[in-house]
C-alpha cells in the first residue's frame, strides 16, 4: 500500500533492520517483469513510511531457477544476509555480508553453503517439492552462538503432510549447520513457510505462512471457504517443540482470496513490529503485480498470550493535507431523508433494510486516503443489523462494503447496489450505543481497516475504486460523528 519498487519490476517478500535511526526494508524482487524472483533489493526510511529505493543488492547465481527470501542480522561489525537459490528442484541456502546495509559481497558457498541433512530433511517428497528456504537467526538462549529457522519439509511423515520448521545451529553466526525440526509432522501440509521467531514475554513466537489449505489440513482454517495467512505456533524454549496455540486467531488472515502474505516480526528499538507485503486479486507465482509493502503494525500480546495487532503512531506520517468531507451533503442510496438526519457534524442513519449514505468527495484512492470517524450503532431486537463502510467502484452506489454486525462480526465483500456478498469475516467486539473509531486506509486497491486501533482486516478490493466513500446502515440505526480524512503524504 505504501511502497512499490521504483527501479526494479516487482517485488515479493520484506524484512526490514532498525539501524541508527534508519529502517532499511529488503524485498525479494523480480528484475524484470517476465522473469521469476531473481535477486533482493533495499530501500531505506527515515519514519518507516516514506522509503526510498536504492536498488538490488544482489542477483541471483547464473546456474540457479530462482532466489529465495532471507533475513538480515549482525555479528560483531558486520551484518549478514541469507538467501537460497533453487537448482534442479533442490534448494540450498547462502550468504552475504556488509558493512553498511547497503552494499554486500556474496560469501563463497565452498565456505558457507547451508545444505539440509538427509538424516531430518527430505531429498524428495512424495507430493511436493524439497525445501531448504529463509532462515530466521537469533542468538541461543542457552548458550553461546545462533540458532536459526527455517522452511523445510521433513524426511519422516505422512505424505502431503511433512511440511516442517526445520532448524540451523551456528558457534560464529556465519556457517550454519543442520538441526532436527522444532514442530512435529503431520498436521502441516508439505508448502508451509517458516516467517519468523520472537521472544515475547516468557514465550518464544512463530509465524508459519499457509497460503492455502490442502486437503488434509482444512481442520484447521476456521473460515468455510479456507483460509491463507499467518498461523502462530507457540513454544516454552527456544529449541521447541512448536504448536499451534489453539486460543490464537490467524494473522493476517483472509478467505477465499489471498489479501496479504508472509508476515515477519522486526524489532524496532523496543518495540515489536510485524510487516507484510499485500497481495492483488489476480496474480501468477512466476510473475506477480502490483504487489506493494503494507504499513507497518504494532504486535501486542494480551495476559492469555494472544497476539493482536494494532495502529503504529508512526504511520500518523501517513497523513498529508486534509481533505473536505461534507457530511451535511451525503448522497443517500436506499434510504429514506425522512429517516436520516444530515449535519455538518453527524450522520443519524436508520433504515428498516439497508442502504448507503455516500460523501459527496471524489478523493484520490491512486494517491491514497485515510478516512477515520465515530460510528455508533443501535441493535434493534430480534435482527442482525449493523453499520461500517463504504467504497464505491467506478459504478455509483455499487463497491464494496465493510460492515460491522451485532453479532460481534466484521463482514466484508462487494455490494452491487441492491445485495451484499460477505467474502471475509473477522471478529469485531460489538458494543451496543458505544462509539467505535474506525479507520481505513485506501491506496489502489488495497484496504485496511482499524477499529479502536486495532487491525481488524487488510483486503483487495475486486473492483477498482471509483473514489467517494460512506457509511453503510443495516436493519437498524447508527450515529456517525467526529469524521475526518486525509489525502496520504506519499
């Protein structure tokens, strides 16, 4: 939403590194449109908002398809890099170093080359593909050196089913050796993919990427349709064994579609921040679009050790000139004028069915805009109703539709004028005659949406954004006040 290449065609996967005030944000990249992902590139920020590319830093072997994702850590004066590189269906995994973040110089892999161990690690798969992809590096919590994680499959398991967290060991951070995996076969498919491991409180954290449920596995997506995101897996130590933790909602997750991908922790100063890239409707692995760097999110966790996600102050950056919103002149769709009150200060919505009420302000959605405002919905008895968003497509009072429900849902999905198509659901807690802070985010296509500062849904739109926004009322009565936006400062 806030970042695209400017140099190379596309990019992929992101990690960042907190140096000296600096975020230098890496992405995976495709150098060329028609090529697959072939080298990784930088580009640095000074408030984690507005980044400037700088370009590739490295490319991809001659003899090697295609170059994996990595992650950047630091040994005594030097910082490091991973990478993998696929040749002949096998992956193995190399490194690169530098002394400013900048500039790196590939280590010879005769030295340093990191190979999976048949002992642990499968060679072949019955179903899927070897895997040998991204390590995660932290110091060991007990004892010196580095242990790492990373994407594998497993040697032993049922087939489809040996999708692993495979783990790496180091005395120097620099050569890395093979481990026995940290999360036990058997429940993952074969294509899961190890994002990143934290310390949080007396737990250690994992983020497993899922970008779709095999059959086998749908037990575990809590949506009809299946679900792609970010499961988290817990452990009590650092060497594991990490499992799913059942009181934990996906991150990050969407369905049927996938919105956004491949979530990493970053730690930035003392605080801990998750970031992503987003995902557009229509794309191929060989060569994905529009693919851009979403904001950055605050991660919380709760007393139970539930992580949630919420609004960094840092994307208060984000903001750029205010913009007009004439609440006073909203255009009403299915609703009636005598059941609604409009003010310059307070939409009073109320309809038996449903309907839109649609600020009269074209905003510039290629530009971005950010739209917060107070909205207050009144339960009526025996009815779901609810209130939230609208976002009109290029077709007046036809978009898409963010609404919250008093069953403490948020539905999302288009809205054709007259029907609305929940594809997504999240939860949303769902106070009756109690104000909510919503705010969204809209750039191109791509959506999110905070309420009471919490992230409650990042989404790609199926359609293109025409550029007036409102507020949607169902089976019942809401107050919508306090309303402000902003034309993003990119």
């Amino acid at each position: 939403m806030i970042f695209k290449p400017a140099i190379v065609a596309r990019m992929w996967d992101t990690w960042l590194y907190y140096h000296e005030g600096k975020h230098y944000l890496f992405y995976l990249h495709n150098s060329r449109a028609d090529v697959r992902w072939d080298g990784m590139s930088v580009a640095v920020s000074e408030d984690g908002v507005h980044f400037v590319d700088q370009g590739p830093i490295l490319h991809k072997a001659p003899d090697a398809v295609w170059l994996g994702t990595g992650m950047v850590w630091r040994v005594g004066e030097h910082f490091m890099l991973n990478f993998s590189e696929e040749r002949n269906g096998d992956q193995s995994i190399s490194f690169a170093e530098s002394d400013d973040l900048l500039h790196w110089r590939r280590l010879p892999d005769d030295d340093y080359l990191s190979l999976a161990d048949p002992r642990w690690y499968a060679g072949t798969t019955r179903f899927g593909s070897q895997r040998w992809d991204c390590i995660w590096v932290l110091p060991r919590a007990d004892g010196p050196g580095y242990i790492g994680f990373l994407t594998a499959v497993a040697k032993e398991g049922p087939p489809g089913l040996c999708g692993t967290a495979g783990c790496v060991v180091s005395d120097d951070g620099r050569h890395f050796r093979a481990a026995p995996p940290v999360i036990e076969t058997g429940l993952w498919g074969d294509h899961v993919e190890v994002g990143a491991v934290e310390p949080i409180g007396d737990r250690y954290y994992m983020l497993l990427g899922v970008g779709s449920m095999p059959l086998g596995t749908r037990h575990l997506s809590r949506l009809p349709a299946g679900e792609g995101g970010m499961f988290v897996l817990t452990a009590d130590l650092q060497t594991g064994p990490y499992r799913l933790e059942p009181r934990q909602p996906l991150l990050l997750g969407s369905s049927p579609n996938l919105h956004t991908y491949f979530a990493r922790f970053y730690r930035c100063g003392d605080t801990l921040l998750l970031n992503h890239h987003t995902v557009p409707r229509t794309w191929d692995v060989n060569s994905p679009r529009d693919i851009y760097f979403a904001p950055l999110k605050v991660v919380q966790c709760d007393a139970d050790g539930v992580l949630s996600l919420h609004w960094w102050p840092g994307n208060a950056a984000l903001k750029g000139p205010t913009q007009p919103v004439a609440l006073e002149h909203s255009q009403l769709h299915r609703l009636l004028p005598e059941d609604c009150k409009l003010q310059a200060e307070t939409l009073q919505l109320q309809a038996a069915a449903g309907g839109v009420a649609i600020l009269p302000i074209k905003y510039n959605a290629a530009r971005g805009v950010i739209l917060e405002a107070d909205i207050t919905l009144t339960a009526a008895d025996g009815l779901r109703c609810g209130a939230g968003l609208f976002i009109e497509g290029e077709t007046a009072n036809r978009g898409t539709i963010l609404l919250g429900q008093d069953d403490g849902r948020l539905q999302v999905g288009p809205y054709d004028g007259y029907a609305f198509r929940p594809e997504d659901g999240k939860p949303l807690p769902f106070a009756p005659n109690q104000p909510s802070r919503w705010r969204l985010l809209l750039r191109t296509g791509h959506v999110e949406l905070y309420v009471n500062d919490e992230l409650i849904q990042c989404y790609t739109l199926a359609h293109a954004p025409g550029g007036r926004l409102g507020f949607v009322i169902e089976a019942g009565a809401a107050t919508v006040a306090n309303v402000r936006a902003w034309e993003m400062s990119l």
